[in-house]
C-alpha cells in the first residue's frame, strides 16, 4: 500500500510542474536566453562571423576557384583513386554533383557565415548600445553577408536568400532566388557597409574597413550580369586614396608577421600555433 501511495504522490507532483519549471535555461554556455546582451558579446558574435570565411578560403576555395582556371592542372594519382582525390578532379572537369565533399563543404560554409551575420543584424536592433558601436556591428556583418553571398553567386548561380535570421521551420527552407535578386541583395548590403564601416587604420587587425567594403563593392560591379565598370572604377580610385600601397620588398606579403599591412586590403584571419593542443 506505502508502494502504490509513492508513486501516486510522485506522478502528482510531475503533474503539477509547470512548463517553466521543466524548460530551463542551461546555464554552463551561451543561448539565446543569455547572450547577445552586452557589447562584448556581439563583438565574439561577429568574430563568430569572420570565422566562417576559412571555409571560403581553405581547400574548396582553390579547388572551386583556381582548378576551374587555367593556372592549375591535376596529375593523375593511381596509388590512390579514393572519392577525396575523384571529387577534386570532377571540380577541375566540371563534372560536378550534389555528393561532392568540397563543394558542399563550401556551400555550408557560406550559410554559416551568413546565418550568423543575419543573427546578429536580427539582435542589434533595438539595442541602446553607441551608435558608433552599432553602425560598425552593422557593417562588418553586411560586409560579411555580402562577401559570402559573392561567393555562393559565383559557384552556384541561383540560391536560397536568406537576409533574417531563421527562426523555425518556417523560414529555414526558401526557395532559390535569381542570380539578378541575389547581386541586388550583396550591392545593399555592401553600400551600406560602406556607409558605416571606418576608414582604415594600419597596422590593421582584421576587421572589414570601408576600403574593403569599396574593394568588394568594385568587384561585384565587374561581375554581376549588368556589368557597371564606371562605378568600379570610380571605387577602385577612391581606394588608392586611403593610404594602402605596394610593400617595398615583394616577400614581405608571404611573412606573417608583417601581416594586415599596407598592401594589404582584407585578409582572413588565422591564429598562429597549436594553442597547447
């Protein structure tokens, strides 16, 4: 009898648990309960960003873009035919399908980046922070949006658009917009982040400056359908008047310690060593 009034008790109690009670907030990392409430946090939010553009740069961003050129060629490796070494050669052969590694990997991503620039643009509204703090958040994350938007455009024509955070199923799975929609999407996003981003500042420390927003704006003009090289042009002047130019030793741009230098407009950023690891 003690058994069965227990367990009475006890499902009693479950039932009497509010919704809130069982839907905690975990507190040992961020969530959206807990972050993006100070500015020290949208700054880690926005290098969350950056970090995102290494998936651009890293092994898919030559094999999509320099082994479709005509600067590279493959040998043919027979000691070892697996779908790692196919893949690459399918990209160089334009042979390509939706099993590739490296152009997933690549596409992935790009919609990283982008969804966390669109998180952050979502977040930063309304918030009372200094409006020289928020225009540059603003900035380096259109910046970042359009950058990654380029670089899906070019690889692979007509994309999902996403420009808000996704919240739900809802708006997690959009169909793909034209080519023409998506440029006119980066040309916004790059303006206005011409408009807010800072004048740049050597020694540089990573972040998107106004030159390289100009940078960025003058080579979508020379790419997207309509071509516009008057404007680029007029962009590409602008820049040589803000202080960038060719270092005096042409192997300085390979050493890393001369890094972020004047001759150089927008890197991606890496952290030298193992970290302990």
């Amino acid at each position: 009898m003690k058994k069965i009034f227990s367990l009475v008790v006890a499902l009693l109690t479950l039932a009497s648990c509010s919704e809130d009670f069982l839907n905690l907030t975990p507190q040992y990392y961020p969530n959206d309960a807990t972050f993006f409430k100070t500015q020290e946090q949208f700054t880690q939010a926005v290098n969350g960003a950056y970090s995102a553009l290494r998936g651009v740069s890293a092994r898919q961003g030559y094999l999509m873009g320099e082994m479709r050129s005509d600067n590279t060629h493959y040998t043919r490796y027979k000691a070892d035919r697996g779908l790692h070494i196919l893949y690459r050669e399918n990209i160089a052969d334009f042979v390509v399908d939706d099993q590739n590694q490296w152009t997933n990997e690549m596409y992935y991503a790009c919609y990283t980046g982008i969804s966390r620039a669109n998180t952050i643009l979502n977040r930063i509204e309304g918030t009372s922070f200094p409006d020289d703090f928020k225009n540059q958040t603003i900035g380096e994350a259109k910046f970042i949006r359009a950058f990654l938007y380029f670089q899906l455009v070019q690889c692979y024509g007509d994309i999902p658009l996403h420009l808000e955070e996704v919240t739900g199923a809802d708006n997690a799975f959009l169909p793909r917009s034209s080519v023409n929609d998506v440029y006119t999407a980066i040309v916004d996003d790059v303006k206005d982040a011409i408009e807010k981003l800072p004048a740049v500042k050597f020694p540089q420390n990573g972040a998107a400056t106004k030159g390289a927003a100009k940078m960025l704006y003058a080579y979508v003009l020379m790419t997207k359908p309509d071509r516009d090289y008057a404007t680029a042009e007029a962009q590409l002047k602008d820049i040589m008047n803000m202080g960038y130019e060719l270092l005096p030793d042409y192997a300085d741009i390979y050493d890393t310690s001369k890094k972020n230098g004047k001759e150089s407009i927008f890197e991606i950023q890496y952290q030298m060593g193992d970290q302990g690891q």
